[in-house]
C-alpha cells in the first residue's frame, strides 16, 4: 500500500485474518505464505514507517512453517494458530529484549516470555517482532510514522502496534492503555482497537502495573481484535484476581442497541467545526435506523455524568503519577540523563502528589465508575469520538488523549472504529461499554460496522 494516502474509511487496505483460514484449512493458502507477504510489505515500508524495535524474522518462518504443518493435519492448536503478532515492547519475550522506549533497558533480556505471549506462543500464534512504545509506555515519543502520512505522529503509547496494523504489516497488535494508549492510535492508524475491561488478560511480565493499566488489540478488522484478545484470555487467564475476558471465541453476534448515550466529555470543545459535523452526521445515520440517542440535554442525570467525567484526565494523573513515582525515582538516580527531559518534568510535578491527595482521587474514581454504571440496562453503550482531530502533525507530540482516557478511568471496556476522515486522515469513533461487559459491546460493534460497511 502507499504509505502516503488519502484515507478512505470505505475503502481500507487494513490486512485481516480470520477471512483466510479457510484458505490455509483447505489448503489454498498456508500461513507460511501469508507470512512472507507480510514480510514483504515490512521490507518494503519499515525503513519508513519504523513500527519495530526488532523482529525474530527466523523464529517466525519457524513457528509459520509448524502452523502450516498443523493446518494440513488438522490438529489446529486455536482460532488464532498462525496469527502474525507484533508486541508492544513492554512484554517480557524470551527471544528478544524488552527495552519499554528507554536507555536503561537496552539489550534488556530476561530470558522469559511475558504471560501473555506464552500464551499466544501455546496457541500456536507467531511472534513476528516488538513494536515501539513511548518511553515508559507514557509521553515521550519514539522515532515511528504516521503510514498515512509520514510528518504526523502515529500517536502514543502504542504507537509502533498502531502503525503496523495501520500500514498492513500485521493483522494485529498487542498495545496496553493507561491514559489513551490504545484508542488514540487506533484512531490516528484507522485500526480497530479494543480496549477491555481492567484486568481482561494477564499482565504478568508486563512493564505496565498501574492501577488503571489494561492490554488490548490492535487489529485490521473487529473480529481479529476480538478473536486475538479472547483466545489470549483463554490462554492467559485475567489478571490476578481476575477470571479474563469472556464471551464466544467467534465475534459475538451483531446486536442492534436499543439506546446509545452521546458523551461530548472534555474533548468536544477542542472540537473543529468540521470534525464535530461529521460526527453528528454519524449520529444522525444512527438515529435513522431507530435508535434512541440520548444526549446531556435530554438527560439531566447524563449531564451530571457529562459534567463528572471532565476531571478524567486530571484524576488520572494523579493517580498514575503517584503510582509511578517508583521506579522514576530510582531511574532518575542513575544519572546520565537516562530519563527523557519529558519524563524528568512530569516527575517534579507527581511528586507533589501526597498520599492523602492520591487516596481523594481514588474515592473520585470510584465515584466516576458508579456514575457509569448507574446506566446499566439504560443505555446500551456510549458514543464518542477517539480523539479530537485527526493525527496532529509534527513527531514530538503523540496527541491529545481528552476523549480516550474516560474508558481508562472507569475502567469499561471501548473500541475504536475507523468511521471518519478529516483533512486526508483517518478519525475514528469510538463505544465505550459496560465492566466486563466486553462482549455486549462487540455486538453492538458489529452492528455498527455492518450499518456503515468497513468491516
């Protein structure tokens, strides 16, 4: 695919999965050869787009070649057996370093895979390669492009998952969120990006352990997002104290909402006029197949909610700051400028953050999430956009998180999907659901892509 092109939301390029099993069940096309052609695309675009921090190229024909063999005997280890998959790099890998976008972990390799790749590897996944992180899985950016356009930011902490979906190298993903880490992305990429519920799939040898921190996916269509994230809970488990993601191993069934719940949230007013109309116009086709659509001037109580969630992103870094003081602090003693200027900035101000300030921010958390879901078996889902605008050009700024970060807080689970185009660039729009409610929200989902066919 070009790498600098208009984008269409009818017409995405986004590589896909699950259409090919078939194929490698009868023998038609095999995951060997499927993974060379996303080889290709890599050799040719990578040096451009710089999605990777590394890649097993060899392991990966390895475990392609044994998928392949599999197929042809019919001992299929799971729905995702010769998936390619690109990892953020914050999971631990036995095959290659986890470096999380920092100096102080390069050529770091533990000699362990991360729960979650051990279970993709059981089964019978392929793992192609790391993706770049942000540093620390927070703000500073790394050296990845836009494949849509090469002088603006894929967007952050994701951003390397983001833009090897975007750009067709993989069919997916894995990213984590905290704040915004894996709907932006998705977003400025036109990905289909799923962030579950907290504590959806085990994080174990993960360097993602704050309290508000989740994995998810990044995928070329919403059934290998949800078919990706579903066998890894499988596989995986949940976090600890957690029984993971449920619901069926296949997409669950398209479900028509009987109610969707607009939410404007902090990010409307930073709103251009012409984003703001194409999203109503996306509202408008909505409420044309009888669906009720309830906004904040219709609903006092939703307002009341409206009017709650605009503290998200000030309660979340807060409490994230806090939570994050170590091991900053101990990074930051080792001297040598190992943590960015970004980081070192950030750092001063969290650390005014006492215990007594991050426990009120707790309880206003906890009364966010109770606000939420006061409108269970009232509305279906939400509604939103993913970001305010398109991908912000310029590299050093991985853009604004205003509408993603309220899944995060509230700790629901959302998905993206690549509905609009602004200046060239892709938008997306984005549902946000239920705490482990995951599956619901997938139907509804499903619906929606079939309304406005780019699935």
């Amino acid at each position: 695919m070009s790498m600098q092109q208009s984008y269409d939301p009818l017409n995405n390029k986004l590589l896909t999965f699950h259409n090919h099993v078939p194929k490698f069940i009868s023998g038609e096309d095999t995951p060997s050869a499927y993974l060379e052609r996303c080889l290709k695309n890599i050799s040719e675009n990578e040096p451009k787009i710089k999605a990777f921090v590394t890649m097993n190229i060899e392991g990966a024909r390895v475990a392609a070649k044994d998928s392949t063999k599999r197929y042809a005997e019919n001992k299929i280890l799971s729905s995702i057996d010769g998936m390619p998959f690109g990892i953020k790099d914050v999971f631990e890998t036995k095959d290659m370093a986890t470096e999380c976008g920092s100096p102080i972990f390069k050529d770091n390799k533990t000699g362990r895979d991360s729960a979650l790749v051990s279970a993709l590897r059981k089964a019978g996944a392929i793992i192609l390669g790391k993706t770049v992180t942000t540093e620390f899985a927070f703000y500073k950016a790394g050296p990845t492009r836009n494949p849509y356009d090469l002088e603006r930011t894929p967007g952050g902490s994701s951003s390397g998952s983001g833009a090897a979906v975007g750009a067709g190298f993989l069919p997916i993903s894995i990213g984590t969120q905290v704040v915004g880490s894996l709907i932006r992305p998705s977003s400025y990429n036109a990905n289909f990006g799923f962030k579950p519920s907290f504590g959806a799939i085990n994080r174990e040898g993960a360097y993602s352990n704050l309290s508000q921190s989740v994995l998810g996916t990044q995928a070329g269509s919403l059934t290998d997002a949800w078919i990706g994230a579903r066998v890894a809970a499988e596989f995986a488990g949940g976090d600890l104290g957690y029984a993971g993601l449920k619901g069926p191993i296949t997409i669950p069934k398209s479900e028509k909402p009987l109610c969707l719940g607009r939410l404007d949230t902090a990010g409307w007013e930073k709103c251009s006029a012409e984003v703001k109309a194409k999203f109503n116009q996306i509202i408008t086709s909505i409420s044309n197949e009888n669906v009720e659509i309830l906004n904040r001037d219709m609903n006092s109580k939703l307002d009341d909610y409206e009017n709650l969630m605009v503290g998200a992103f000030d309660t979340t870094m807060d409490i994230c700051g806090y939570e994050f003081l170590w091991p900053l602090k101990d990074y930051e003693a080792l001297g040598n400028d190992l943590i960015s200027a970004d980081i070192t900035s950030r750092l001063r101000d969290w650390e005014k953050i006492n215990r007594e300030v991050y426990e009120k921010q707790l309880k206003v958390r906890d009364t966010m999430r109770a606000s939420h879901h006061e409108f269970y078996g009232e509305i279906d889902a939400f509604i939103t956009l993913s970001a305010p605008d398109c991908a912000p050009e310029g590299l050093t700024s991985t853009g604004d998180p205003s509408f993603a970060v309220n899944s995060s807080v509230l700790g629901v689970p959302a998905i993206n999907l690549p509905l609009l185009e602004v200046n060239g660039m892709p938008l997306g729009v984005q549902i946000i659901g239920y705490s482990q409610n995951d599956a619901k929200l997938f139907s509804i989902a499903n619906w929606l892509t079939d309304l406005f066919k780019i699935n």
